[in-house]
C-alpha cells in the first residue's frame, strides 16, 4: 500500500513537471512568435549567380581596388556605396558586395548585381558623362566593355550602317544573319550604329531607352537599358 505521504510526493512531481513543461511551452510560444516576426521583417537578397568570374569581394570598407583609382565606401544608407574615381563621384546600390572593376585611360567603371534588376548594372565615369546601363537578363559581364561604351557615350550622329552582309534592315526591322539562324529585333528600331565587333541597335520599350548589342559574328545578343 503507498502510504498518504507518498501519494502527495508523487502528485506534487507531477505538477512540478506540468508546471516545468508549461513554462518550457511559453517560452518556446513566445520564442517561435518573435523569431517569426523577424523572418516577416527580414529583407532576403536573392544570391546571383555570376557566370564569370574574376570578380572581387568587398568585406571592408573603404576599400580601393588594386591597380585603379576606383574606391568604394559605405554611406549611411542602407545598401547604397559612395564610388570615387580619377573621373568623378557617384552611388551605387547593391544587396551584394562582388564587383568587376574596369579602367583605362578612358573610362573607370565598375559592375555589379543589380539591385532591381535581374543582371549586372554597370556605373562608367569618363571625363564627358556618366553612364549607367543594365544587361538583361544575363550575369556575365560584358566582353570588349571600352569598346562598347566608347560607342554608347558618343552622339551617335554618322555611324548609321549601310552594305553590311549579315544584316537586313526593312523599315523599324532588323534582322541578324548568324551562320545557322536568323536574329530578329523584338521591338522597331529607331537607330543602327556600329563598331568594330558588334551592331548596335537602339529602340524605346515602355519609355525604356534600350539598346540591344549583337556581335557581328558569332551569335551573342546582349540587352542593355540605359538608366
């Protein structure tokens, strides 16, 4: 027989670890309830993934990149960067902290995941302008970047193509002719320009300014919004 004793001693365990395991299940409540209330505020920045590398990975700042006058700096904005360079000042912003730098005695520019965008931004400083544009929707950087931007920064007033091989022009409609297909130009082209390694043609997309880039040669169509 358990004694009248005993029997309080074994309810008040009981109760003691019903109190404990109501305890535990508040905290572990009130825990849960917090934590989803940061997970609500918390900003999640997809991570893209670049398809080039060579790169480099900012983890303090200010930071100057090797070899160039391109520096970056925090500000007091979240996800916005000062850049200096030996062509002049201006902001970026970016979720993420891997650029490609480039300079030449033209141009210093770096690139970066966009903020807004799917893609790479790209921010040039020469000695004329500013200039910022988007490549959509790839995450490769830009090959010939100096020529490039030598052709998108001028006034583009006498380049316009004439007897060119692979390309046909009928009205606001331009078509690329690659070894095994045909590239048409989704939207009417307003302008056709050209430099040495790629046709340029410019058109207006919901009061975008858009510029799509085709190398002459081989088939690689580039989609760029100038901001």
């Amino acid at each position: 027989m358990i004694s009248k004793e005993e029997k309080e001693n074994t309810i008040k365990n009981f109760l003691s670890i019903l109190g404990i395991m109501a305890v535990i299940y508040l905290l572990s409540f009130f825990a849960w309830q917090r934590y989803e209330l940061h997970l609500k505020n918390k900003i999640h920045y997809p991570y893209v993934q670049l398809r080039d590398s060579g790169y480099t990975t900012v983890k303090y700042y200010p930071y100057k990149f090797k070899n160039t006058s391109i520096e970056i700096n925090l500000t007091n904005k979240i996800n916005i960067y000062n850049i200096s360079t030996k062509y002049g000042n201006g902001e970026i912003k970016t979720f993420d902290s891997r650029y490609f730098i480039f300079e030449n005695s033209n141009f210093s520019i770096i690139a970066y995941p966009s903020y807004e965008y799917r893609g790479l931004e790209y921010k040039a400083f020469s000695k004329k302008k500013v200039l910022n544009f988007i490549i959509i929707p790839t995450e490769e950087k830009l090959n010939n970047i100096f020529e490039i931007l030598e052709t998108l920064i001028k006034d583009k007033k006498n380049e316009l193509i004439k007897g060119e091989n692979n390309l046909i022009i009928t009205g606001k409609t331009a078509c690329i002719k690659y070894e095994d297909e045909t590239y048409t130009i989704p939207e009417e082209v307003l302008k056709v320009f050209k430099s040495k390694n790629y046709y340029y043609f410019y058109v207006l997309e919901n009061k975008f300014n858009k510029v799509y880039i085709a190398n002459k040669t081989q088939e690689k169509i580039y989609e760029i919004i100038l901001l």
